[in-house]
C-alpha cells in the first residue's frame, strides 16, 4: 500500500534542506535576492504547496476518522504552521528594510530565520514520527490512495514556473550555492567582513 504520508515525508526533505540553506546563510554576508528566493520558497512550496496538503487534505480527513482538529496532535501542527508564518513575516519585513538601507535588520533577519528553522525541524519530525504514524494507521487503503491523488492533483495545478519541480530545482540551487561552498565573505562581527 502507498501511503499518502510519504508524499508530505518527502516534501519534508526539502523542506529541511531549505533550513539548512538558511541556517547557513546567517553566517554570511546577506544577499537581498537569495533571502527574497528563500521568502518565496517558503511561501509557496513549504507553506502554499506541503502545510496545504495537509491543512485542507490530510488533517481534515484526519478529524473524519477521530482525531481533534482543535487538540491533540493536529492542534499542535496547526499552531506550529501559525507560529512559522509569522517568523516568515518577520523576515519579509526587516528585508525589506535590508533593501532601504537599514543594515541593523540583518539580525532580525537571521533571527526569524534561525527561529523558523528549528520550529520546523522539531515539527518535522513530530510529523514524520508520531502524526505520520497515526495517520497511517488510523487511515484506510482508500483512504491513503484518495489522499495520493489530491495530493498529484494539486501538484500538478500549479502554473509550470510555480510547480513542485520548479521550487525543487530551485532549493537545490540555492543548496549547491550555500552547502557546497559560498564565495562571499563570512560575517565577523557586526556586519564587518573578513577575508
């Protein structure tokens, strides 16, 4: 049986690559287009594609078959997506202040971002291994494959430039970039550089 749960596992992988990027891009020099990539991607594959996989699909199927949707498990996942999207927002926030000249905001920037970061890798893997789980066995066969295909159904909706690939191809990108070396400058001090 194909579990549902092993799309949104893998979605997970990436995901966790992209915090990866970003933990490691707070020990550099900011790039205003590299955080704007990373706001995007957050967005609208992490947030806009996955957390709507499984607020509008997986949890709601979920709370048919017994689970809260107001406590419990579920509740959790909930508070942590609303937690997240206000470390995204203060990353939007203070870039822009980044691209009107205030350099300060480049804290508060790496705040939100290392925030958000350790938010969704503990999240993840309250996911992966403990909702996950009940989720396979609470759910029928049926169920897993209904869920498999709204999941390639809503995949498959979003414009080509904005599809799963895309945004897969484009947190490797930023993946080959930052993981596997950086040509800038690492930053030493406030804002200083050091060669």
């Amino acid at each position: 049986m194909e579990f549902a749960t092993k799309n949104l596992e893998n979605d997970h992988v990436s995901i966790l690559k992209l915090i990866d990027v970003m933990e490691r891009m707070t020990n550099r020099i900011p790039v205003v287009e590299d955080l704007e990539e990373v706001i995007d991607l957050i967005q609208n594959f992490a947030d806009g594609l996955h957390h709507a996989k499984e607020e509008s699909m997986l949890f709601p199927l979920m709370a048919e078959r017994g689970f809260s949707m107001t406590q419990g498990p579920i509740s959790v996942m909930l508070s942590d997506h609303v937690q997240g999207r206000n470390f995204v927002k203060g990353m939007a926030g203070n870039i822009d202040l980044l691209k009107n000249g205030d350099k300060s905001s480049t804290k508060a920037i790496y705040e939100n971002m290392l925030g958000y970061g350790g938010l969704l890798t503990n999240h993840i893997a309250k996911e992966n291994n403990i909702l996950f789980r009940m989720a396979d066995n609470a759910l029928s066969t049926s169920d897993h494959q209904s869920l498999v295909t709204q999941f390639a159904e809503i995949e498959n909706q979003i414009v080509s430039d904005n599809s799963k690939g895309n945004y897969l191809a484009r947190i490797e990108k930023l993946a080959l970039k930052y993981l596997e070396g950086f040509p800038e400058q690492r930053i030493h001090g406030d804002n200083e550089t050091c060669n």
